[in-house]
C-alpha cells in the first residue's frame, strides 16, 4: 500500500472518507464485448460496497478502497489476461472483483492470479469446469455453478409440462458448460433434447443455424448465449423465419436491452438468473436505486457481495496480502456468527475488531460450498409487455 501525499481523483470519490491509505481492488468485466449492457450495474455493485467500506472509515486504520476498472471483454482470453496483469504490475491491485465471463475468468486464474498470488471474486462465472480448476485457494464466486442452473431450469420447463427442446449455446467454456449441464439434467427428468448445437458470436447471419435448430424441432429453443451478440442473433433469425416463438433465457440471456431489441416477439419467454427474495436483495434493491442503478440486474447483488467479502476478509487477516486473506472468505460467508445484511458493512468491520464471528449473507443470502462457489438461488422470469417479470425464486 502507498502513503497518500494528497487527494487523488480516485480518492475523491469518497468524500469525507479516511485517507490514510488505499487499497486497490480490479473491478474486471466486459465492458466491451457480448455483455456490455448488463456488466455497467455489476461494476457500481461492486463500487457501492467499496464506497460503503471507505465511508465507514473502519476499515484498515481508515484507508480508503479505490476501485480500479479493467475491461475483461469477455471472450478475449489474451486481452483479459492482459488487462489483469496491467492492474497487478501497474496499478497494484490487492485483490480482483472479477471476472465475468467463465472463459476469461479462467485465463487470468492460470495466467494472473495464481502467479502472482492475487486472490479473486467472480460474481458471474458459473462453468462447471471452475469448480474443479486447480486455484492455489485464491479463487471463489459468489454466483453458482451452471450444474445448479441446468437442474433449475430442468425444473421451470417440467412445470410448465414442457418435455421436448432445442438448444443453441454459444462456443465457449460457458455456453458448452451450460448446455451439457442443463441437457444432463433435463434428460434425467424424462424430456428430450432434440439438438445441442453451438452457434459462433459476432455472425452477420444465423440463418444455417436456425434452419438446423428448427428441422430437429422442440417445443422451445433454450438460448445459452450473450445478450449482446449471438445468442440475440439466434432469436432474431428465429423469429423472422418462424421457426421459434418462445425462448429459454439463461443467465447470460437476460437483460433489458434484449427485450428492448427484440421487442414483442419475446414476449412468453422465460428463464432464470442468479437471485433471492431474501431481506438481503431488498435492501439492496433500495441502496442501489439510491445510487442510481438497477439491482435487481443480473449479478449486480453478486458483485456487491463479491467486493464486500473481499474487504471484510481483509479486515479479519489484518492484512492485503492474498495468502493472509484469502482463507478467511468461507469462514466470512457462512455460519455461525452475526448475520450482516448490505449496508451493515461498517458494523461488520466494527465486530470483526472485537473479535465477533460474523455470518455474511449480503444481497444473495451467501452461502459458499464445496471449492467457495454459491448454493445458488436462483430468479425466474418472464416476458411480459415488454418488460422482464419476477414469477418466483428457486
């Protein structure tokens, strides 16, 4: 950590706030690529939380948390990888809020993180594949494994009596993650995939891949894609050729300016995301509208719990080193201890110095398993008049 000599432009953002540090944590998401749309309400979850943090002026002998951006892209492993090292050798990161995507998550866990001992957050990566990757104990998330989101979905399209469906992922860890973990599931309930066919992003047409989609037919197409890019691709061709008329939004799916794109051929269309009715999501709801930004947004509550777990293990090590804090995160997010609701971040400092257990349940009711990876709670949604509907939680 650097000795401020004076006010910086960073710093300034927490006015009022101690400065007798900073500390720097890397906020890396896909600010470009094919979810543009929905990583700008994951950022400022995350920044609420360090604004929290610094305003207490509890934290570390009153330092400041300086939130530092680095734009992952999403899919561009060699360009995540080069932003993350840029936030560890040049601005001197103490930890990574990130990343997003799975692909790029798991590029800068072998390539950034685990060489330089900088422990890491993400609030969105959900592969499989994650769950068992070699992470030198440096690597958690606060959103589920996709393995939970295939049996949850399984289950909303069993309800909705469902059996036969198409499915379109896109080509990389996530969308093939997905895809086999859903089809897993579904089958072993009794339905029946008709087809499970990658699509590319960034394609000018996705006629091909409808046409295929739609000769092994299915009552619905299940789209493991982006919001921003083939996955909105493959609605859109579907819809103009007549080919399908409802989809299934996994978490990559959702976000309202796909509804605000599609317009009313969305409408019926269903899916789920990460979420909670907890007392937790409520507040944070009210922080977040507060700050100016939606959080009810696909990972925004994550991303908030994310920093805030970061921070407060921190504070329990007594130290900004990885390998001192690092292994204070499962103790942190689960019981026993004092429940901390968001907003409640500066208490949690406060009984973290007397020594207090605390039980961190945040915005997504946290609860960490297995290799430090979410329960998983997950929102249904549909469809209606153009907006995105809460149905119920699972």
């Amino acid at each position: 950590m650097k000795k401020l000599l004076a006010a910086t432009a960073a710093t300034a953002l927490f006015a009022g706030a101690a400065m007798a540090e900073e500390v720097k944590i890397g906020i890396i998401l896909g600010f470009t690529g094919p979810l543009e749309s929905i990583t700008p309400g994951m950022a400022a979850g995350a920044e609420l939380a360090m604004k929290e943090v610094t305003d207490s002026g509890k934290f570390m002998d009153g330092s400041s948390v300086v939130p530092v951006r680095a734009d992952s892209t999403c899919v561009d492993a060699a360009a995540a990888t080069a932003a993350a090292e840029r936030l560890v050798t040049s601005d001197g990161i103490k930890a990574i809020m990130g990343s997003d995507c799975s692909g790029v998550t798991g590029a800068i866990l072998q390539n950034v993180a685990r060489p330089n001992g900088i422990a890491m957050i993400s609030p969105s990566a959900t592969s499989p594949g994650l769950s068992t990757a070699e992470d030198d104990g440096l690597f958690f998330r606060t959103a589920p494994s996709d393995a939970r989101q295939g049996v949850v979905m399984t289950d909303i399209l069993m309800d909705k009596d469902i059996k036969t469906v198409a499915v379109t992922y896109t080509n990389n860890d996530y969308g093939k993650g997905l895809a086999d973990s859903f089809q897993a599931a579904f089958e072993a309930a009794g339905g029946t995939v008709t087809i499970s066919a990658a699509h590319e992003d960034n394609k000018a047409d996705y006629s091909a891949e409808v046409g295929a989609l739609a000769a092994a037919g299915g009552d619905v197409l299940v789209v493991a894609g982006y919001t921003d890019k083939g996955g909105k691709g493959i609605i859109q061709a579907s819809l103009d050729s007549g080919a399908f008329d409802t989809f299934v939004l996994p978490d990559g799916m959702v976000g309202q300016q796909l509804v605000d794109d599609i317009g009313d051929g969305l409408t019926g269309s269903f899916g789920q995301y990460p979420g909670t009715d907890s007392e937790g999501a409520e507040i944070f709801q009210g922080m977040a509208t507060a700050a100016g930004f939606e959080g009810t947004g696909a990972f925004a509550p994550e991303s908030y719990d994310a920093a805030a777990l970061i921070m407060l293990a921190m504070a329990a090590a007594g130290s900004t080193d990885s390998k001192d804090w690092a292994p204070k995160v499962m103790d942190l997010a689960n019981a026993p201890g004092e429940p901390i609701l968001p907003g409640e971040l500066g208490k949690a400092l406060d009984l973290i110095a007397q020594g207090v257990e605390i039980d961190y349940i945040g915005a997504t009711a946290v609860e960490l398993i297995g290799p430090g990876e979410s329960a998983g709670n997950y929102r249904e949604i549909e469809i209606k008049d153009g907006v995105i509907e809460t149905v119920r939680f699972r």
